[in-house]
C-alpha cells in the first residue's frame, strides 16, 4: 500500500512541476472553494459541497460520477477527489471512461488496498487512485496535468 502512495506521490510530484516546493498552491478560482459543512465524513468531521474549479477540463477528463470532496487548481493541472462506495469497481470504471475518451494506460498497479493507474492524452496526463482516506473515506483520486 505504501509503495501505491509512493508512487503517485512521485508521479504528481512529477507531472506538476510549479508544486515541486510541496506547499499547497491555493486556487485562483473561487469555484474551488469549500462551501460550508453539510456531510459528515467517516472520521466524524464534516465536508463541505465541492465544485470544480471554473477552468477544469471536464470536456477533456471525463470524472467518475459521484459526490466532489476535494477539487483545487494546482497552478499547472488540478487534484480531485471523488467519492465512492466501491472502490475495486469504481477504480475500474474511472479507467474505463479514460480508455473510453482516447486516453491509454500504460501503468496500473494494485495492492489489494489501495490502486493506481496512469493515464497518457492528447491534451492531459491523469494519474488516479483508489483507496480509503481516514478523513474522507473511501475516494477516486484524480490528479490532472497537460501534456508536454
């Protein structure tokens, strides 16, 4: 499990490099933005109603269907959390609406726990995984960044 983390770490670490300092950029779009708590989360906490940033590619990067429990511009490609209720199958159909859009996938590895996949577009590089976060729970994880 810790080797999946790692390696999407490494990969997001990667793909966006104005994040390489590891301080978390604040978006510049106010749609990114928390509204106030409305769901309570697995640990207890409460999340709020998430939007997607106004200039995420959602035309492009197809999204899991599902509740936004994180969504932030990242000053070069974007970070999403979706969540889901199964996160073996969900896995599999967020993969699938990538393959299904032209993306082509030529990493993908599972732990049992925890999966990731890395995805190659025309315009976009998406890395996604799955796992149980202990604050949100179980979620897809998206990060999105453009193509060099």
């Amino acid at each position: 499990m810790k080797s999946i983390a790692l390696a999407a770490a490494l990969v997001a670490t990667l793909a966006l490099p104005a994040c390489a300092t590891g301080e978390p950029v604040a978006s510049e779009s106010p749609a990114a933005e928390i509204a106030p708590a409305t769901t309570p989360t697995p640990s207890g906490d409460v999340a709020g109603t998430v939007t997607l940033p106004d200039d995420f590619p959602a035309k492009d990067v197809p999204l899991l269907d599902g509740d936004i429990l994180v969504a932030n511009n990242l000053s070069g490609g974007w970070s999403v959390w979706v969540a889901s209720n199964d996160v073996a199958n969900d896995f599999a159909a967020a993969s699938e609406l990538l393959v299904a859009v032209g993306y082509e996938n030529p990493v993908t590895t599972s732990d049992g726990e925890e999966s990731f996949a890395s995805f190659s577009g025309e315009k976009y590089q998406v890395q996604i995984t799955a796992g149980v976060d202990p604050t949100y729970g179980p979620a897809i994880t998206y990060t999105i960044s453009p193509t060099p």
